[in-house]
C-alpha cells in the first residue's frame, strides 16, 4: 500500500493532516504529539469540531523544530519554548487558548480532569541519569521511535568524539538504560530496544565500510558463546578493530561451540573472543578447550590468544584466558598480538 496516498486520504478537504497523519511523516508515536500539545502547546491553530486535531504546514514545521531540539538533548518544557518563541516572533504562533484560559478549567486554572485516553500510553522517559547531553537526545528519539533522528545523532556522536568514546559514553548508557526499562517494564520497552540497536549496528557498520585490513596484521575472531544473542560490543570492538586496520572475523551470536572451533582452524587466528552477557552463557570449559586448539601445519603449529568478554564473566574463572574489560582495553590487548 501506498503511504503517500494513504497520508492524502487523512488530509480533510479544507487542509490540514490529522494527528496519526503527521505522527507517520515526522516518524514519532502519535502520544507525544497529543502530549506536546497537551503539556506545552505545542499543537495545532485549528481544531476541527473545537477536538480534532488538523496540522498546517506551519504546524507541521513547528513540531519539526521540536523534534531536532529535543533530539539534540534539550529538555522538552525547554525545547517547547524555544519554538513557540520563534513561531511567536515570525507570526504564526497558535491562537489556541492557554492551558488555564482552555474550555473546562477552574476559576484557578487548573483544567479539569481528562477524559480517559482510548490509546495506549507512550512510554517514559529513560533514566539516564547525568549523562551526556547526547544520550539524552538519543534515548528521547528511542522512545518516540523516531528513526531518522537516530541515524542523524549516531553519525554526529561518531563524528565528533570517535567510536570508542562514542560508545562508552553516548551509546552505551542509552542500551543500559533502555534494558533496564525493558526489565522492569514487561513488554513496553521491546520495540524501543529493538530499533535502537537496529539502528545502532547500522551505524558501527557505517564507520568501517570499505576500509582496508594492514597487511600482516594479527586476524581477531569475535563471537558470542552458545546460546548468547547479545551482539552489540562484539560490533563495537569488531568496528574499532577495522577502524585500526586490523583484520577481524565477526562470527555474531550464538555460535555453537564445534562451529567456532572449525573456524579457528580454517582462518588461523592470533586471538579469539569469546563474549558472553551473563553467566548462564559463560562457559570456562568452552575457554579451556579453545585454549588447547591448535591450527596451522604439522612442525609449525599455533595457539590463538582466547579472550573473554562481558558481564557474565564477572566473577568467573577462565583459565587460560585474559579478561577484557572494556572496550578501550580490549582494542589496546587485541593490537598488541
């Protein structure tokens, strides 16, 4: 089906967009529009009825400023008042009432009480604590499953601080805060981890294409262990690596122990790492027999450097392994092989 002409379908014939309209053009959940109008005012001239939403194209630019503010991290009352500021000062500044002057509010302006919602609520902010302006920037386009704006804030915190700094300090944060999300919020937050991580993978992938591996430079092999699907620092060190012109072989998750021990064999590596996310998947046997593999031809052969990676290896013995214990000193142990 064809979105355009389901858009035009929407668009009444005196003009205007309603709300799922405009939700589906700018990419946001249709809740933080109805909220931004609700709480800030940030809603359309016209109302059709005096209750139906109709967006202009002036409306429409409006929320658009909305978005690139609050995606760079400024908080939404602040961001609010910035656009209604400028729409002020060009002249096409709402006429719609305010909050107090609103049909249904008190002698003391305090509105009445809202009628229940028939639509599922947005969910809420993440939790990212003192953090970076950027992450929150990023973890508000998350949660307004706001796509484009994803991909434009990954570029520019990869552009302007590197990938490993970029990682701890931006991306990473906003994975923890939205897993904790999901962990405590049942199914709410799943779509909102999903496409971040999409979209993050995305943009690891982006910072290494088309470069080359230094020749005679040690192979690194990353993989998750079995059963483990976590996969997103693999990408980040995998990304990090190429960026260094060190050749890698990124296997991803889940690899089955037989199937990582064939491909040791078959590409004769100067390390493995063996990622695991919690301590179901971290397995110090599986370490102990990568250890004792050996590849390349009879009188000459070697052993691969197996290390480890990852919250399930806290605490854990791995004999015969060296523990990585971020990126930046996984990248420092790795170069050095």
């Amino acid at each position: 089906m064809d979105p355009t002409g389901d858009l035009l379908l929407e668009t009444p014939v005196d003009g205007g967009l309603t709300t799922g309209a405009v939700a589906r053009l700018l990419g946001v959940a249709p809740t933080t529009l109805r909220s931004w109008d609700r709480r800030y005012g940030i809603g359309p001239a016209a109302r059709e009825d005096g209750r139906h939403r109709r967006w202009t194209g002036a409306d429409i630019a409006a929320l658009r400023h909305m978005c690139a503010l609050t995606s760079a991290g400024l908080p939404p009352a602040e961001a609010a008042r910035t656009v209604l500021a400028r729409t002020s000062g060009a002249g096409t500044s709402s006429t719609r009432p305010s909050r107090a002057e609103e049909p249904g509010a008190g002698a003391s302006g305090v509105p009445a009480a809202p009628r229940p919602a028939r639509v599922s609520r947005a969910p809420g902010p993440l939790p990212v604590g003192r953090a970076r302006q950027e992450c929150r920037g990023l973890a508000r386009a998350a949660v307004r499953l706001d796509a484009p704006a994803l991909d434009e804030l990954l570029t520019a915190v990869l552009d302007r601080y590197g990938l490993p700094a970029a990682w701890d300090e931006v991306i990473m944060p906003v994975l923890h805060a939205v897993g904790r999300k999901w962990e405590t919020a049942g199914e709410r937050y799943i779509e909102v981890e999903h496409l971040l991580s999409w979209h993050v993978s995305g943009a690891l992938r982006g910072v290494t294409a088309g470069r080359t591996p230094t020749p005679g430079a040690g192979l690194a092999l990353l993989a998750c262990a079995p059963g483990e699907t976590h996969t997103l620092a693999l990408e980040a060190l995998a990304a990090t690596l190429a960026q260094q012109g060190l050749p890698v072989r990124m296997f991803g998750a889940a690899v089955p122990a037989g199937a990582l021990e064939d491909a040791i064999r078959r590409t004769g590596p100067a390390a493995v790492v063996l990622w695991a996310q919690s301590r179901k998947t971290a397995s110090p046997a599986l370490v102990a027999r990568l250890d004792a593999l050996e590849w390349g031809v009879r009188g000459a052969r070697r052993r691969p450097v197996v290390c480890v990676a990852g919250p399930g290896w806290a605490g854990r013995q791995a004999p015969g392994a060296r523990h990585l214990s971020g990126l930046s000193d996984a990248v420092d142990t790795l170069a050095t092989l």
